[in-house]
C-alpha cells in the first residue's frame, strides 16, 4: 500500500469534507445534504446518497479540458460516479436515513492511479461526518450508516501480484481490478479484466486476500481520521 493520509473538515461549508491522499493520487470529497429525495423515491420513506466525479485539468501530466467546456461528461466520468454512489448505498440503512439525499463530489486534484478507489473510501469519511452532523442535531435517531466502505486497485504487474497500483504500474498491468469493501469484509463490488494477459483462478483469489488486507489498511486510516 502507499502511504495514506485523510486530513478532514478541509472545506468550510460543506458538511462533512476531507482531502484523501493515496500516494501521489489526492482527492477532495465532500457532502452536501438535501431535505427533499430525488423524485423517483418520493413518499417511500427512504433516503438516497449518489455521487458526482470530476478531475482538474491538470491533475494528469498533461492537461485535460474540463467537460463543461464540452457540454458533457465522458463515459469514463459517468461510470465512475456510478460506482462511487452504489459502493456508498451498500454501506447504508436507507430507511434509517429518511427522505433525504446526500451528494457526495470527489474531485480529482492529482492523478497518479486509482482516483475512483480514492474517491470511495474517501467519500465515506465525507458521508460518515454529514451523517454525524444529523445525528448530533437529533434529525436522525438512529445511525443509517451499517459498515466502513473502501476501496482499493489490485493487480497483476510484471509478473507480480500487486495491491494499490500507481499509474506507472495500472497503464502496464497485465491484469487490473479494482475492488470495493466492507469494512467486516464483505464483498460490494468488483471489477476485473485481463488487459494484456489472462489470469487464473488461483490469481484472481490471491487478489481478493490481496485487496482484503488493503481495505483494513483503509478502513484504519478512516477510523484514525475520524478521532
């Protein structure tokens, strides 16, 4: 693992913000909570959390446009964000929540790999303070958060089985995955794909156990962060 590093309470007006920093990939989350749920789920009784992507122009070696400019995100962004709202929702008693929506933005400073996997296990601390917010304020009476969510990329690399892979090492892995976790260690998602050779089973378990050590890196580091 790189080193990690959650530095919260980052932005002012948010309710709940932090910067995460997995090596030299750095991501501001932060969430915004909304009295009123989307429409679709008005009168259910449940809440809603989802989760908007972006990445700074230069926060690649070499500068990107920003999509407003463009009229519309890519696939990759939308893809992204998806992913980040469905990892947050697994961690969560929508109905504990109520008829409320939290937003979670995960914007991309610096890239140097793994920026979606940042994102979701930086999102959670951002959830996690909203949430405490409407706790103390006694607008919830019972915690909807169930468990720690996190992230982590794991990999096949020059032969070698690799967990948090850097740019250098993702843009060249011969098997790429990324994998999103409890923390008591339930599976939520996994993305895998053979990108220049294929893998075996036996591989494709030792990623899991791989990814598995990672997310209590993870989860350990949001604990310590939220103290």
């Amino acid at each position: 693992m790189r080193p990690i590093s959650i530095e919260t309470g980052v932005m002012r007006h948010a309710e709940g913000s932090c910067l995460i920093r997995c090596g030299n990939t750095h991501v501001l989350c932060s969430a915004s909570i909304e009295d009123n749920p989307p429409r679709f789920l008005k009168g259910t009784g449940l809440g809603w959390v989802t989760a908007e992507y972006g990445m700074l122009p230069r926060a690649t070696n070499t500068r990107n446009r920003r999509e407003a400019t463009q009229g519309k995100q890519s696939g990759r962004t939308q893809e992204i964000q998806r992913l980040i709202g469905r990892s947050l929702r697994a961690g969560v008693d929508r109905v504990a929540l109520g008829e409320r929506q939290i937003t979670i933005d995960c914007d991309v400073i610096q890239a140097d790999g793994g920026t979606r996997c940042a994102s979701i296990t930086g999102g959670w601390v951002a959830l996690r303070l909203a949430v405490n917010k409407l706790l103390e304020a006694g607008t919830l009476t019972r915690d909807p958060i169930v468990d720690h969510v996190a992230a982590v990329s794991c990999g096949i690399y020059a032969g070698q089985l690799v967990v948090d892979l850097d740019y250098a090492e993702d843009s060249e892995a011969g098997t790429d995955g990324n994998f999103v976790m409890t923390g008591t260690g339930r599976l939520i998602e996994v993305q895998m794909s053979a990108e220049g050779a294929t893998f075996s089973r036996d591989e494709m378990a030792q990623l899991v156990d791989l990814a598995e050590a990672g997310i209590a890196e993870l989860t350990a580091a949001q604990r310590a962060a939220l103290k």
